[in-house]
C-alpha cells in the first residue's frame, strides 16, 4: 500500500496534478468503488473503513472533479437559478433560500441576473442554462415581464417560478413550468383584518408598484378584508418600493390627519415604505399609533427597532427556497408534484393600536 507521505510527494507537490480518486483508493488500502461508495453516502461501507477513506481525503486534500463526475453520470447536479438583480429584501431573501437550500441537497447553484427585464433577457438566460446542463431552473419572477418570458419557454427540465398571481392561483401555467409562491393576499387581508378587530374604518393602502404581481396580490387583498366588512375601499396610493416614496406619502397622508381628514390606519406595501411612512408622521408630530396605526409588510431585519416597532407580515422565505428547491427535485424524479401556496404570518407590535377616541368603530 502506497504510505501517506509518499502519496503527498506524488500529488500535493508544486506543479503536480490534483489528487484523484485512484490515489484515495491506494492511500486507504480501499477499491476505487469503495472511495466513491463513501463520497456518495452509501450506507454499505464499514465505519471503519468509511473512517480509513476520510481520513485520507483529508491527507492528500482531495476534491470531487465535478466535471468529470458529470461526464460519467450524465449528471450536471446543478441547478439554474434566474433572478432580476434586485437588491430589495424580498427577491433577495428568496435568491439566499434558495441557495441555501440547494446546497442542502447536494447540488451547485448557477445564478444568472437580469439586466433588463425584457423577454429576450429572460430567454437568453434560460437558453445559457440549458447549455450549461442544469438539471432544474429556479425563476425568481416578480414582474409580468418576467414571467411572460418564461411562459413562452419549453424547457426540457424543470423550471419553478417563484411567483403570485391575480387569481388565487400561481402563475405562469405553461408546460413543464411548476409555480410557488407565499400568499401575498392572505398577508395584507390578515393585516387589514387586524386594524379593522382594533376598531379603524378608514384603512389607507400605500402600494408598490402594480407590475408585480406581488403588489397587486397584496392590494386586493386589503380591498377584500374592507368589503368583507362592509367598508368601501378608497383608491390605493401607487409608490416604488422605496422608503422616499412612503415618506412623500406620508407627508400628505400627515397633512390630511392633522387637519382631521386622513385615514386612522395605513397599510404599507413593504417595510422599507412603512419606514418612510414612520418618518413623516413623526416629523408632523403626530403619534403612531395613537393618530395613526402603521402596518408594514415583509418583517425586514430591523423592522422590530423602528420608532415604534413595527407590525408586519412575515414571509416565511427560508420555507420558500426549500420547497422550491424540493419541487425540483420531486419532478426529477418523477413526482406529481402539486402548485403551492405558503402562509405567511402577522407580526404584531406597537405600530397598530385602537383608533383615536372619537373615532367611529368598524362594521
């Protein structure tokens, strides 16, 4: 059997090639299948042995060529993740999950992002995948745009689309195309629903902008919670998603309520436009919540340290990238697998409270 140190000399010195599974086989005293036996987890190998295999890995720093076990497998593992370059929390958060949760299950992650969000964009991301050999692709697509282009794709893998829709199913609905999604209606009807229990009547929606699917998701649901109790919705406030916006919101939202006009409660698209909401309140001298009930929506890191801290709804994103991830995986090997829908969850603190004495109950 070849010792350790003369394996070291023979592949770990200045100029030699990288250790190979031959060489682990010849420094463990093992066969070439019993090292990859152990690589793969197979449940057959003795520990001992198993021990013997590790423990040279680690002498001669051996790493799997996963090129070459594509080639011999037929195998990318690998999985093709599309994303619009956003750096707002919620795409990102959805990009890290399911990073994190690909990793989790053995496979590399290849993650193209968008320029422009055009559909010859999305297709020449679509079409580099497919020549990079994925085995899945994961569409993070919370534009029209977006997903229109993958509609209009056949791939012959897998492909999830993370993304809601405007009629209580995911979206898009095309061949071979899986569809996940959190229930952004669900979450802004249970956020409406909790400022109409403490009593407010006029609830101000503050919306992102109506090409995402989420914001308009989320828009009717705050519509469907008020006319569930009888209480007409007025026309939302469209903004971006950013905080400028919700503060120039806030401004002539805090003029309205000082002069005894504006709504008792709002409720914000995202957290980043409840911040800015908070900050123009505030700068009006007016109290949240005893003027003005703010709720916000994502539970951004941070959003329990704003002035007040801030009730939100939580998107439950490490749940969203590990059933991506899985729905891939179940089609790959040959599964019904159903579309999905995640609850999300409210997050109540001190930025919502009863209205103002004064002020008249809700239906």
């Amino acid at each position: 059997m070849t010792t350790v140190p003369d394996a070291r000399r023979a592949v770990g010195s200045p100029g030699a090639r990288r250790p190979s599974m031959s060489d682990v086989a010849a420094v463990a005293g093992v066969s070439h299948q019993t090292v990859s036996r152990v690589l793969n987890g197979h449940p057959s190998v003795r520990g001992q042995t198993r021990e013997r295999v590790l423990a040279a890995i680690e002498t001669l720093g051996y790493r799997r060529n996963s090129a070459a076990r594509a080639l011999a497998t037929a195998r990318s593992d690998t999985l093709g993740v599309v994303t619009t370059g956003s750096v707002l929390f919620g795409p990102t958060s959805t990009l890290v999950a399911v990073e994190g949760a690909a990793r989790d299950r053995g496979y590399f992650v290849s993650v193209a992002t968008l320029r422009t969000h055009d559909s010859s964009a999305m297709l020449a991301a679509l079409e580099h995948f497919m020549a990079q050999g994925v085995e899945g692709i994961v569409v993070i697509a919370p534009q029209d745009d977006v997903a229109a282009a993958v509609e209009s794709f056949r791939a012959p893998v897998p492909v999830v689309v993370v993304a809601a829709s405007d009629d209580d199913r995911t979206t898009p609905a095309g061949p071979g195309t899986l569809s996940l999604a959190v229930d952004q209606r669900l979450g802004a009807r249970i956020a409406t629903e909790h400022l109409l229990d403490l009593g407010h009547r006029d609830v101000v929606h503050v919306a992102g902008p109506q090409d995402w699917f989420d914001a308009r998701e989320r828009a009717a649901g705050w519509r469907a919670a008020l006319e569930s109790r009888g209480v007409a919705p007025t026309r939302p406030r469209v903004c971006s998603w950013s905080a400028g916006d919700g503060y120039a919101a806030g401004r002539d939202l805090a003029e309205a309520v000082a002069a005894g006009e504006g709504p008792t409660a709002v409720l914000a698209g995202n957290d980043q436009l409840a911040l800015g909401l908070l900050r123009a309140l505030w700068e009006r001298g007016l109290d949240v919540p005893g003027d003005v009930s703010v709720v916000g929506f994502d539970d951004v890191e941070g959003a329990a340290y704003f002035v007040p801290p801030l009730t939100t709804v939580r998107q439950p994103f490490d749940v969203l990238g590990a059933r991506a991830v899985a729905m891939v995986h179940g089609a790959l090997a040959g599964a019904a697998v159903p579309t999905e829908r995640i609850a999300p969850e409210l997050v109540v603190r001190s930025s919502t409270g009863p209205p103002a004495a004064g002020s008249a109950p809700a239906g």
